[in-house]
C-alpha cells in the first residue's frame, strides 16, 4: 500500500493576525515560513480564508442593574477567492500533474476555522462582562456552531438609557499553505508523497450594541423632620423622578426597622414627569432605647410605567437622624417655661383686673 507522510505545522507567532473590517473581507497578515517549508515544490498560491460572523440571539434590550446572558451564534462564511499557479502547466511532469492535482484538494481546507477562541469586551465602563474566553471549536466554511458561545454581562445600576458597544474579538487556527511533493511512482500511486501543511493564526473582530431602556427612576432628594428616642415624629420626603420617562399613579412603601416602627408606612406620590417631585409624609416612632445617629430606611416605589406595566423601583434610601433625647427635652422645658410664663401674666393680669373691679365699685357707694 501507499505510504503517506503528513506534516502539519503550526505557525502562530505573536505578530500574526488578521481583521475583519465592515465589509466583511478577511485578510491575514505575513508569519515567518517554517525551515524545511519549500515553496520550489509549491504549486499554488491561494487566497481567501476563514470570515467567521457573530449573531446575537434574543433580545438587546435590558434595564439598569441587570446581570444577563448573552448568547452568540458564530458562522464561518469563508470562501477562496483566488489563486494563482506557480508552475507552468505546459512543463509539468505527468507524476508533477498529480501531485498538483492533490495540493488543489488540500488548499481547498484554507477557509476551516480551527479551535475559535472568543473573547468579548466592553467598550464602556457601565457594562462587565463577567465570563472569560469562551472555545467555539473548528468550524468549516458553512458551518455554524451548534449551540451558542455565552457571555455573562451586568449593567450597572446607574448606567444611562442609550446603547453600550460591545466587542467580540475571535482567534483561530487556519491553513494558510499546503506543500506536496514524492518521486516515486507505482501501480499503487505515489508511494513516497508527502504532504506539508502550514498553519497560520488568524484573528477576526467585530462590534455590536446591547441597550439600556428607557425608564423612570428615583432620587431622595431632601428630607425633614426631628426624631427623637421615644417619640412619634412626622418625616417629610422629597421624591424627585430623574429617570427618562413618566411614572404614573405611583405609590412609595418605606420598611421600618429597628429602631423605627411605623403604622402608616405607604404614601401616594401620584404622577410623576421625568425631572417631577413631590413630597411623602411618613409617622414614625422612634424606640426608647434609639442611640442618636445617622439611618438610612429603605423605600420602593411601585408604579405604572408608560406602556402600561405594573413596575416596582430599585431600593431608594431615605438617609435620617435620631437626635438626642435631651435636645428634645430641652426644647419642651423651654416651652414649659414659655407657658409658665404666660400662665403668671395671665393670672396677675387677671387679678389686677379684680382689684380695679372692686376699687371702682367702692368709689361708687361712697
């Protein structure tokens, strides 16, 4: 039987690359030529190669705060768009026609993606992506994987409406030459041929947006009232609406902890524009045992967004401050004082009142 030698080598140095502009062409970029690489014994010189795209599957569209996946189908859509003979057809040997004839078969594997590695990137800070690279295998022209390559993102909570740019950056072996070459010929074939393959890394990138929705958001943005340990005070709450759309018939739920206990916990804010505000009034009472410091109570606000849907808000903080007890004791002694005051003017004024009474009337009977 025929004997058959394969050498494959692997070139993947690290100046090696390729692109993919917008229109989609490929092209490689030069790598150093293996030693025992003869190119007198080439008889093609091809070109094309692998163009591996990216689809994103399902929705684009997500809200501040989310941690997603996104799943990307890869498809190698390479193709041989020309080549050229290094030997004159005219001169070539019967055994050198065959020997072209079979490097032909074997340049055709030029537009196979091997071992696809993807790497995505953000290109804005509000996005993360939370996965590393991720293997796609080799994909032959035509072919598609056959279940997507994944990427966990999350957006930050305070990311604008808008869209966000993603990279995806693909890596990937590909033949880029193929030698053949043996001299004796049998019967049996060529029984001494071998074949040099001479592999190339090549590199592909593209961009895609995902996008932020449009929603209503919340702010505190001022807050007044007194608390005091072991007192029932009012807590007044400017709800400002910084998002980019309208929250109707909205409605705000404070959750009391300790030290605070409340009986009226919900307040309704109505309608609110994007840049609106409106003022929640809220009746806490304060534990005895309250230490005077900073709180900060959590609030949602549940609402009907523009397009009809019941919508609860992220957490807005309401940032407080029980004050020390002797501050308020303080202020009702001084008033106790104030009424005092007013009580003794009262009762001499009164008195003083009596007397002129009486003084009159004794004048009179005399």
């Amino acid at each position: 039987m025929a004997s058959l030698a394969l050498l494959l080598l692997f070139v993947a140095p690290v100046h090696a690359s390729s692109t993919l502009p917008s229109n989609g062409e490929f092209t490689a970029a030069n790598a150093e030529l293996p030693e025992f690489f003869n190119f007198d014994e080439n008889y093609y010189t091809v070109f094309g190669g692998p163009d591996v795209t990216a689809t994103l599957l399902g929705d684009n569209e997500f809200e501040r705060g989310d941690t997603v996946t996104l799943n990307l189908d890869l498809m190698n859509k390479g193709l041989i768009t020309g080549f050229r003979s290094e030997e004159d057809d005219f001169y070539l040997t019967q055994l050198e026609q065959k020997l072209q004839k079979t490097e032909m078969s074997y340049e055709s594997q030029r537009t196979t993606a091997i071992g696809i590695v993807a790497i995505l990137t953000p290109l804005d800070p509000a996005v993360k992506v939370k996965s590393g690279p991720q293997e796609a295998g080799t994909l032959v022209s035509g072919q598609k994987t056959d279940s997507p390559v994944s990427f966990n993102i999350e957006i930050s909570d305070n990311a604008e409406a808008g869209g966000y740019p993603m990279r995806l950056d693909l890596y990937y072996g590909y033949q880029k030459n193929v030698q053949i070459n043996g001299d004796n010929e049998t019967d049996l074939g060529i029984t001494n041929m071998e074949v040099g393959l001479w592999y190339d890394m090549g590199t592909q990138n593209t961009t895609f947006d995902i996008y932020v929705k449009d929603e209503a958001r919340f702010e505190v943005t001022n807050v007044t009232g007194k608390l005091y340990p072991d007192s029932e005070s009012l807590l007044y709450v400017t709800f400002e609406n910084v998002g980019d759309l309208s929250a109707k018939d909205a409605t705000v739920r404070i959750s009391a902890a300790d030290p605070f206990s409340t009986t009226d916990d919900q307040a309704f804010l109505g309608t609110l524009d994007s840049g609106e505000s409106t003022v929640a009034v809220f009746k806490l009472k304060v534990d005895d045992l309250a230490v005077p410091k900073a709180y900060a109570l959590n609030s949602e606000i549940k609402y009907e967004d523009t397009d009809g849907h019941d919508r609860i808000s992220d957490t807005v903080k309401i940032k407080t401050e029980v004050l020390p007890a002797s501050a308020n004791d303080s202020g009702s002694g001084m008033t106790g004082i104030i009424i005092g005051v007013v009580l003794v003017i009262v009762i001499a004024g009164g008195a003083y009142f009596v007397y002129r009474s009486r003084s009159s009337n004794n004048s009179n009977d005399e």
